[in-house]
C-alpha cells in the first residue's frame, strides 16, 4: 500500500482557517464553552479551543496521531467529515472547509 504524503501547506493554511471559522461560528450560535469548575462562566470559542477541544480528540481518535503536523494529505477532509457530521446532527451547525487558502489568507 503506498504511503500517504503529509498534508501540505495549502492544507494547514485551510486547517487552521477552519478552526477560525468554526470558532465564529459556536461563538455566534450561543455554543460558547463553559469552564469545569464554573459552569456558569461563558467561554467563548477561539481557533486553538477549536483545534485543541474538538479536532485533536477527534484526530486521534480517526488516527492515532497526537499532532496536527503529522496528518497526511487525505485525513483533514476525512475529520472534518467526521466533526461537522457530529456538530449537525447535535447543534444543526455546518462550517463548510475552506478554500483557496494560500492565495490571500494566512
């Protein structure tokens, strides 16, 4: 079986755009995150909350890997299949992945 290319730059520059936009969008749907030991504290989402609370468990659990450096070309659009499936079917939210990243963003 041939191995997998590590995912590239125009990948990480649409990952971590993701993580942006998806923060925006909990933020602006009321999802905010909320502290263990003071749930009545809001917390509002941030593109590393995005990255480190809901991609990375969902990364290893897809993968096994423990960083985002080390996925291939295929597993960002894999996850995000996996995470945005979960937050519609929970939260009726869908961030769509972004393109083009490289040209004008990040």
């Amino acid at each position: 079986m041939k191995e997998k290319s590590q995912r590239t730059l125009q990948q990480n520059k649409a990952l971590h755009k993701y993580f942006e936009l998806l923060a925006n969008a909990l933020n602006e749907a009321g999802l905010d995150m909320k502290k263990t030991l003071k749930p009545e504290i809001d917390i509002p989402w941030s593109p590393r909350a995005v990255k480190e609370f809901l991609w990375k468990p969902v990364m290893e659990a897809m993968t096994d890997k423990e960083s985002t450096t080390q996925m291939n070309t295929v597993e960002p659009s894999e996850i995000h299949a996996v995470l945005s499936r979960h937050l519609g079917e929970r939260f009726g939210l869908f961030v769509a992945w972004p393109e083009n990243q490289g040209q004008e963003d990040k």
